[in-house]
C-alpha cells in the first residue's frame, strides 16, 4: 500500500516568498497523478516536499495514513527522477542498475533477478554490458529511470523527466512510464507543464498555479466541469474562447451585436440573480460546429480570418461578425476546406456551453 495524503502543505521559502499555499490532495494507492501547471506555480516545490528534498513549512504529510514529515527521503522509500538525471558513465549499465540495489545491501542473486527483470521491462536486455555513454540519449533516459524504479518504491515522484528530449523520443518514453507503472503496480506523482503529457499519462490530474490547488480530478471531468476560468483556459489546446454575453434567462444567453442580437439556449441553469447581468460565455474550439449556412438556434456569423493547418485538422480565427473585437477559435476538419476570407456559421451546442462570472463557472448541469 502507498497512499499519498497532503493536508494543508504550505511551502515559505526565506523573505515569506509562497511557493505552495495550504494544498490538500489525495494520491491513492496504485494511482497515476499528473501535478499540471504553468512555470512557477509550486509544482517542484510540492514534490520535493513530498520527497523529502524540502523542508514542510506548514501542514502534514502522510504515507498509509502515518505521518513522514520527519522523515529522510530514505526512510520514506521514494524514487525520485528529476529532468537532469545523472548515470555513472564509468559503470556498466547493468551496475548502473544494480547500484540502488547494493546500496541497500541486497546481494548477488536478488540484485541480478531485480536488475534482469526491470531491464526486461524497459527493453534494456541487450545493453546491460555496455556503458551509459555509447547510448543514445533516449536510452540511456531509460537506464535512468530503471535505476530509479528497480528498487520497487513506495511513491515514484518524477518531476518533468522528459522534457527536454526530443518529440520523437517523449512519445516512446512515456508511453514505457506508464507501462511500467502498471506493470509494477507503482503509486506515481508526475509534474509537468505539458498537459498534452498528463492527459497522455495520468488517472487523474491535479491542477496548480500560483501555489493553489485549482482542482483535481480525471481528463474528463477536468474538461467538462472546470472549476473555475483559469482550468477551463489552461487545459485544452487550442484554449477554451470566451465571449462577453448577457444573460438573458435562467437557460439563455445573449451575444448583442450592433445590428443583431444572436440568442443561445444552454443545457442546465444559472441562478435567476443573474438574468440581465453580463456575463462570459465559454466554448471550446473542438465542440463548435463551423458551417456555410445558418442553423436555426445558437450560432453566431463570423469571417475566417486564420487557417493554421494541423495534420487533419484545420484552426481556425474567425471574427465574429457585428463584434468587432471577438475572436473565435474554432476546429474544422481539412477536407472542409474553408478559405480566408469566407463567411461562417459557429453553431454552440447546448450541453458544451460554460457560462462564467467573475472567473467562477455558474450554470448548474446534472453530471451524467
Ligand atoms: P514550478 O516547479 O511549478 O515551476 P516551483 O515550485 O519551482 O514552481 O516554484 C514555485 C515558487 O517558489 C516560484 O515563485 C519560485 O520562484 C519560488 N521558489 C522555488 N524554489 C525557491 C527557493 N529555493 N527559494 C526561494 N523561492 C523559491
Ligand atoms: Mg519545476
């Protein structure tokens, strides 16, 4: 068993400089946690807490329900890999391996089954004889990770470990992470600022910024109930667009235009103090339907004014018509083959539609 619990972690760094601010969160037994967020918003400094790297301001930490705030990263049997990772370039891979292992005092045959069994899982049989340095550096990225996970921790913690490599070799490097994970039954906490990663990667992820926990919970229903603007503008790419509107009903809002108001029904409600308020209505690129002709209800015109081809997909910019300062974003498939230039229809499906006030999300949606 390895459940992670944090209760109200606070991390003051000297001159009262908050790298995190009262975090509480649970990683549970097994679980694959992705700490997303943007530089400088307390995620290194979370882990090193959690490793043992960092002092605890305030609050506690507990493994299995016990407390380790005091104890060594030793005692708490973490492993810990970190972007700038460091082999022994004068020992074979295989003692690269094995060192985490002796160093724990575990003899001949036991260090040789562990260090064959973890090499077999991150496919480093063939290499075990040579030195790190004749690797390429996706492997040699691999002997490093076997090394940190050979010793079967409690919590794995790896903060952004493959960042900096290339796109090519990320891919296949953290799709070995999770399988490893699995394979060996690990509770893991993984930072990065990628959420491309994360999504790729996690059961769950927790969102941070500013040293504040924002919200934790899976792709899902980080995507679909944001807790506030700021997750609902950082998870998705391209972001989520939001659009100055009044609400107009309990269930309908309006973008006013200069010579048009354009309506729109949404799934679930909003408190009636709202009607008549200005609000922010929020919509994804990926769930809006772009045509050529007008739909009945909730659509809005627009001109094309930026095609970003991606693969076969298309991002387009398109200027609301009669708004002459909104910006859309919206997804299209490239064989819909839309110029610059073109007029369009945005069509907003009702049960995609976010309404916010003052950053808060505000319309009540029954979650299936
Ligand atoms: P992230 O890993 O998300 O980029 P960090 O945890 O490294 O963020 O940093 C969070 C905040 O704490 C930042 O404002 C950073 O400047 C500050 N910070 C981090 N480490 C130290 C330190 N050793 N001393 C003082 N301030 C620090
Ligand atoms: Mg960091």
């Amino acid at each position: 068993m390895s459940r992670v619990e944090a209760r109200n972690l606070w991390k003051i760094y000297p001159g009262d400089v908050v790298g995190v601010k009262n975090l509480s969160f649970v990683c549970e037994d097994k679980e694959f946690l992705a700490v997303l967020g943007p530089s400088g918003s307390g995620k290194s400094s979370t882990l090193r807490m959690l490793a043992g790297l960092e002092e605890i301001s305030k609050g506690e930490l507990l493994f299995d329900g016990r407390v380790v705030n005091h104890l060594s990263p030793a005692e708490r049997n973490v492993a810990l890999a970190f972007e700038s990772y460091a082999l022994y370039y004068r020992l074979s891979v295989y003692e690269n391996i094995a060192f985490p292992l002796r160093a724990r005092g575990l003899k001949g045959p036991e260090v040789d089954k562990r260090v064959k069994e973890i090499a077999e899982l991150m496919e480093l049989t063939p290499h075990l004889k040579k030195r790190p340095g004749s690797l390429p550096g996706g492997l040699q990225q691999r002997v490093s990770l076997a090394r940190a996970l050979v010793r079967k921790p409690n919590v794995t913690l790896l903060d952004e470990p493959i960042s900096h490599m290339d796109q090519q070799v990320r891919h296949e490097i953290r799709a070995r992470i999770r399988h490893l994970h699995d394979e060996l039954g690990l509770t893991t906490i993984y930072v990065t600022h990628d959420q491309a990663e994360a999504i790729a990667l996690c059961d769950r992820m927790l969102i941070i910024h500013q040293g504040e926990l924002q919200q934790i919970g899976t792709v899902e229903e980080i995507w679909n109930y944001p807790a506030n603007k700021f997750v609902a503008y950082f998870v998705g790419e391209p972001a989520m667009n939001f659009i100055p509107a009044l609400a107009k009903g309990t269930n309908q809002i309006v973008i006013p235009g200069e010579t048009e108001e354009f309506l729109f029904t949404f799934e679930g409600e909003v408190d009636p103090k709202y009607v008549d308020s200005q609000v922010e209505l929020g919509i994804r690129p990926q769930q809006i339907e772009v045509s050529r002709e007008r739909k009945v209800a909730n659509s809005v015109s627009g001109t094309v004014k930026i095609l970003e081809f991606q693969g076969d997909k298309v991002v387009l910019t398109v200027s609301l018509d009669d708004q002459p300062r909104s910006e859309v974003k919206a997804v299209v498939a490239a064989q819909e083959r839309y110029q610059e230039g073109e007029r369009v229809w945005l069509y907003f499906p009702p049960p995609v539609i976010h309404i916010f006030v003052e950053d808060l999300p505000i319309i009540h949606r029954e979650k299936p």
